[in-house]
C-alpha cells in the first residue's frame, strides 16, 4: 500500500467489538492499563537491546533504553516513552488494527453467547493489552520511529469507535511515545504518586529504568537473579502477572539456580487455569530466554517438551551465546542439560503434589491433564514418572480419580488384568452394557472419557506385571457363571447356534463373528472389538481427524438369558422367521446406535414401530 502524508483505516470487524466492549463493559480495575504500557514498553527495550549486543545497526545508538511517564495533574494528561525498537507502518496497520490472537475471536463469541463475563485483568492474554488504555482515554496518540535507520517515522491516532489515522511524523529518535487525556472518572492517573505506587506494585522488576515525572521509580533487576530467600510473594506474583499476562496469582512456582555441570536461573511457574485458547497446538509456547540477563528469545521451543508447556516463565544461562539462533537452541548440549533438568524439576514438583498438595494437584489435572498426559508417547526417558501420575474415574469412584497404583492396590488376588473402556462422556460409560459383567463381579473398571487417553493408555501396555486390557475386546478371558449355565429358560445348544445364525445374516456379512456372551446380565446384545479392531471410541476420534483406519469388523455378543433373546428362540421354533428376523436386525442396529455407528436411524425407528405392531397384536 502506498504510503501518503495522512491515511484513515478501519479497524477490522472483530477489534471493533473488542474496541466496544472495552471501551463500554469495563468499569473493574482500570488501573491495570498501566501494567498493559510498561510490559509493552519493556517489550520493546529487550528487542532493541538484543539488536544491539548481537552487533545490529539500529536507529540513536547512544540512546539509554528507559521508559519515561509524563503525568500532568492540572492538564489531566499521560504518556509513556520508550526507547525501544519502535513500530513501522506495517506494524501500526497490522499489530494496532487487527486481532492476531485466534482465542480472541473463540472468547468474543462465548460473551455474546454468555458464556464468560469479561474483565480488564483479562485483556492482557488476547495480545491486545494496549487497548487498555481506551478504559481510561477518549483518544489515544502513537508517534513512533522503528529502530531501522531506513524507516520513516509515523504518528497513529484513534478514538477508538472504528477507525484510526496515520500521517508522517518528524520524530528522529527511535521509540514509541503513547499519549492520551484522561477521562474525568479516571483523573487520579493523573497524580504522579498514583502512578510511582503502580509502578512499584505491578513493574518494580522490570529491568529497564522507568521515570515517572523525571524520577525514577523501580527498583530494577531481575527477579529470577535473585535470592530466592529475598524475593516476597508478592514481587513473585506480579511477576507472574506481568510475563504471562494472567489475571490471577500463579498456582505454584519454582525459583531455580544451577551451578556446576551447567549453569542457569530460573523462575518457572503453573498457572492456576489454562488461558482460553489454550489447548491450540499453534498457541502453546515454551519458556523465555534470557542470555546472562540479556533478552533472546520468546518462546524457546528447546527447553521443554510440548507435554509440559502450560509453565510460564523465563530461564537464563550465562553458558549460551548471545546471539543463540533457534537452530541453534535446537542441537546444542548446554540446552539439552537444561532442558533435561527442567523436565525433571517440574515433574518432581507435580510428584509433591500428588503425595502431599492433593488440591493443587485436581487443579493441575483438571486444567493440564490432557496435555500433561501425552507426554507418555513422547517422553520415554520419564514415561514410568508420568504412569504414576495418570488419574483416572472408575466405577468404583464418585468424586475421586484413582491411580493405577491404587487400583492394582485394590485388586482382587484372582483378577489378573486392569479394565477400562473409553467414551465421550462419563454418563455414557457408565451406561455401556459391557460392564454388566464387572459389576456383578465387583471387578473395579476405568472410565475414560478424556479423549487423550484413548491415545494413551493402550499404549502403556502393563502396569506392575498386570496388562490393561480394554473391556471393549471380544477375547476377554471371563469366568463362566456355573449358575448362569444352569439356568431355567436359558438358550443352549441348537436353539442358540441357530438363532446366532440370523444375527449372523441379518447382520450382512459386517461383523467378524456373532458369539454367546459371557459379560451382558441386562442388555440382550452388545458390540465388541474384534481380534483386530480399534477401541470404537478412537475409531471415531480417528475418522473425526480425517485419518481413514479402515473398517472395524465387531463382534456381536447376544445373552442367552435375555427375555428377549429367549422369546425369540421361542418364535423361531414356532417357525415365525420373519418376527425373529425384524428383531434381530433391530437388535443389532440398536447396539450399533449406542456405538455412534448407526449410518441410518429413519430405518431404525421405521423398523422400531413396526416391532411394537407386532407385539401388540
């Protein structure tokens, strides 16, 4: 786009509604728009400052790099300016003018929807924290210079209610100056006092002076550099706030500091809840990275596996060079050790948890599980650590999970395998007909109703000598009922082997063997995997992925003392071959609709109402 002296621009339609209801629905702690500058700011210092240690070329070289605060009581008026790497025409249109965060847009429609209540502490996790400052300011002014000696300076100017402009600016320093009059309801941001006793609560840690009316305010220093000893809660807390842009303290922390083989701080904390677009595999990022207190990377991907990456935080090692590349981080040993330390650390950490802090533990589970669990078909070198972790609902639990440690603590001396079926929901499971067996034998079973372990635990094959078997396979070895066999009425011998042979034609040739079955006590018929077919539930996860597994033949399990299956028999000696065949097919389409297989339900209930003609004849 041609570049002219003055240009208006429309913001598109999702920052509109963003623009709306921050400027019209938040009235709870305006103050945090303060927070939003001064991390931006900031942001903006380490990136200029990286450029300059790693031998670049930028814009005022001799310029110190600290953010000042201008504040005038009478005037009512505000800036912030840094001497950070500035914004180009591209970054104002394309980083002022657009939502980049896809969560925002999830988050936008929940509000419409009711769904969630939006608060000012939040805006900082959707990538918009600049837009805070229209909580407090009819119209905001950006004159900025990018640190590209080449590119122009331009100054940027909104209202906020749809459109925004940007002209040519005759500044010639780099850095970014943001400058608005406040609104009356929030003059106090205008008193210098109010805004040094922010700064000391929410940015006394950022490592960059900061002035407020030519005084400087904040302690400076890192906070990971610190004694751990030295640090209060609530430096640490702010901290958190600050570098994760969460709205709520953090759930736990470690403050590490390494000496010896390597050498390395950090301070690494687990959020109390996951962000709302959290569990996007494009959303998740790693640990920042610092060089010797020197800014290098966002999220470096090299320090940590993708399974433990809901911890924010920073690491920095005097052991790396400054101008460390991703591809570098990505192959060098002294990133491995630290990475290798870390994971340890932090699963360590969720050990304690799980042995002596049960509550945080249910926090962390309920909001990381899912990505905590995957680790188990990634991280082979701690794969027995993260099984012992593993939770699970079972039938024997309400409101507990229970671990495959306590479960085979639990077993009975004769049981030789760990049962669990999978579903889409806990309710479902627990309705499944293949666990009519268990239940009468008392035989606990697992119910996983989290996708991810569909993926995960058959791939952990045994625990403690017993394998996991899902309750869901045909060749379950179960204890014939020598009561069962002698009961009154009970379908046997030709009868039965007849009658498996209408299920077996009604059926057309879709299923791998219709069988007696041992497990069913109040349903008459079940399906069940095949000696080669997938768990249905990952069957379907798998063809919802667009991934084709090919068709599972199943096997149909009909009980023999059903009343049904037993009048049916009745019917066939009557030679009513017809009705028998009606049911049978309405039998097996009706397992087949409890397994989400059923391609058509029009014919199921066509077929349903033509049944209860005949039985009510």
């Amino acid at each position: 786009m041609e570049k002219t002296s003055r240009q208006q621009f429309e913001f598109k339609a999702e920052m509109k509604q963003l623009l709306h209801l921050i400027v019209n629905s938040l009235y709870t702690n305006p103050e945090v728009f303060l927070r939003e500058l001064v991390s931006n700011a900031s942001d903006a210092l380490n990136k200029v400052r990286f450029l300059q240690v790693t031998g670049e070329k930028v814009q005022s070289p001799k310029l110190p790099l600290h953010i000042k605060i201008e504040v005038d009581e009478k005037e009512q008026t505000f800036s912030i300016e840094d001497t950070g790497i500035g914004m180009t025409f591209d970054d104002l249109t394309g980083r002022l003018g657009t939502v980049a965060s896809s969560g925002t847009m999830e988050f936008l429609q929940q509000l419409k929807d009711g769904k969630n209540r939006l608060d000012g502490n939040m805006i900082g996790q959707f990538g918009v924290g600049f837009y805070s400052a229209f909580m407090v300011a009819d119209q905001i002014t950006v004159e900025t210079r990018h640190a590209n000696a080449d590119e122009t300076a331009w100054i940027w100017v909104s209202d906020g209610k749809g459109t925004y402009e940007i002209e040519e600016s005759s500044r010639t320093e780099r850095g970014t100056r943001i400058s608005f009059r406040l609104k009356d309801d929030h003059k106090e941001f205008a008193r210098a006092e109010r805004i040094r006793q922010l700064i000391r609560k929410y940015s006394n840690f950022v490592d960059f002076s900061i002035e407020v009316n030519g005084e400087e305010v904040n302690s400076r220093g890192a906070v990971w550099h610190k004694n751990k000893k030295d640090v209060t809660d609530e430096e640490r807390n702010e901290f958190y706030k600050f570098i994760s842009n969460d709205f709520q303290e953090p759930l736990d922390h470690l403050h590490l500091a390494m000496e010896g083989r390597i050498n390395f701080k950090a301070l690494i904390f687990v959020p109390k809840k996951a962000k709302p677009d959290f569990f996007r595999v494009e959303n998740l990022k790693s640990l920042q990275l610092y060089s010797n207190r020197v800014f290098v990377q966002e999220s470096c991907e090299a320090l940590l596996p993708e399974y433990l990456r809901f911890v924010e935080g920073v690491v920095d090692s005097e052991d790396l060079p400054l101008n460390v590349s991703r591809e570098v981080t990505q192959h060098s040993p002294v990133m491995a050790r630290i990475r290798e330390v870390l994971v340890n650390k932090i699963i360590g950490m969720i050990e304690y948890w799980a042995e002596s802090e049960p509550e945080k533990f249910h926090t962390f589970y309920e909001e990381f599980g899912p990505l905590f669990k995957s680790g188990l078909n990634s991280d082979f070198a701690n794969r027995d650590r993260i099984i012992e972790l593993l939770r699970f609902q079972s039938t024997q639990t309400v409101d507990e999970l229970v671990s495959l440690k306590a479960y085979v603590e639990r077993m009975p001396e004769s049981q030789k395998a760990i049962y669990y079926l999978s579903g889409d929901s806990l309710e479902e499971l627990k309705r499944d007909p293949k666990l009519e067996y268990f239940r009468k034998k008392n035989i606990e079973v697992l119910l996983l109703a989290d996708p991810v372990d569909a993926f995960v635990v058959p791939g952990i094959g045994s625990y403690k000598e017993k394998p996991l078997k899902s309750i869901e396979k045909a060749d379950l070895d179960l204890e014939d009922d020598p009561e069962e066999e002698k009961e009154s009425g009970r379908v046997s011998g030709e009868a039965l082997d007849r009658l498996l042979a209408v299920f077996r034609e009604e059926a057309g040739g879709r299923l791998e063997d219709v069988v007696a079955s041992k497990r069913l006590v109040d349903s008459a018929v079940t399906l069940t995997i095949g000696k080669e077919g997938l768990d249905s539930h990952l069957e379907r996860m798998m063809k919802m992925m667009d991934q084709d597994t090919g068709p599972s033949r199943r096997v149909l399990e009909v009980n023999p003392s059903h009343p049904v299956i037993r009048n049916m028999s009745r019917l066939q000696n009557a030679g009513s071959d017809e009705t028998v065949r009606l049911m049978a097919r309405q039998l097996y389409d009706g397992a087949r609709l409890l397994q989400g297989e059923l391609e058509s339900p029009g014919e199921f209930v066509a077929r349903m109402t033509r049944v209860m003609e005949l039985a009510t004849k």
